[in-house]
C-alpha cells in the first residue's frame, strides 16, 4: 500500500508489472516505506520461531491449554505493540521492552519443551 501511494518501487520490474506503476521512477530511499518493510521484516524474524515453538510445544506432551493461551496471548500482544511503536517511530525504550518481552515467550517455551523432553 505506501509503495503506491508513495510511488516508491524498488526494481524497473515492478513498474511494469503491477497496473498503476506505468512510468513509476525506480526509488528505494523513500524512509516511510523503508520503516514498512522494516518493521514487517522484523515480525517475520520473531513471529515464525513462535510458530515453531507453539508446534513443537504442543506435539511434545508438554502442552498446558492455559498456558499456552497465555503465552500467545502475551506475545501477540507484546508484537502488535512493538509493530505500532515501530511505525510510529517511538521512542526507545519502548520498542526494547516490547521486543523482550517476545523474546521471553519464545525462551520460556524452550525451556518448557526442554524440561519435559529431558
């Protein structure tokens, strides 16, 4: 959505392609929208090993509906903040606190796993 508003298209590729680009000028400094992929980078990077862990949490036996509910709820939360702060350009330490607050989720289910298995 904010390359085309913002007409900022990363390759000759994509002026051709997507109806609405024709005659677009190729433009990859264009901060709002590098902030956008940024951040959504960012969610790929902590949302998939989440996933992951959910999964291997919940075929590993170790799996507490309570708790889990919890921890997804928590870290969910915590990255749908971060992804507002982040957009929003807030400030640090807001950013920060949000981010290890997943961290913490992903770590707590690790150990959970772990402790079970072993």
């Amino acid at each position: 959505y904010q390359r085309r508003v913002r007409e900022a298209v990363v390759s000759t590729q994509s002026t051709g392609d997507i109806a609405g680009y024709e005659g677009a000028q190729v433009k990859t400094t264009d901060v709002l929208v590098e902030r956008y992929r940024r951040a959504h980078l960012n969610d790929m990077e902590n949302i998939i090993p989440f996933i992951g862990l959910i999964f291997i949490y919940a075929i590993s036996g170790a799996a507490d509906r309570g708790c889990v509910t919890l921890v997804s709820q928590i870290f969910t939360a915590a990255r749908v903040l971060h992804t507002i702060v982040y957009l929003n350009g807030i400030r640090q330490p807001t950013r920060a606190i949000l981010f290890f607050v997943g961290v913490f989720c992903n770590v707590y289910l690790g150990v959970k796993v772990m402790l079970h298995l072993y």
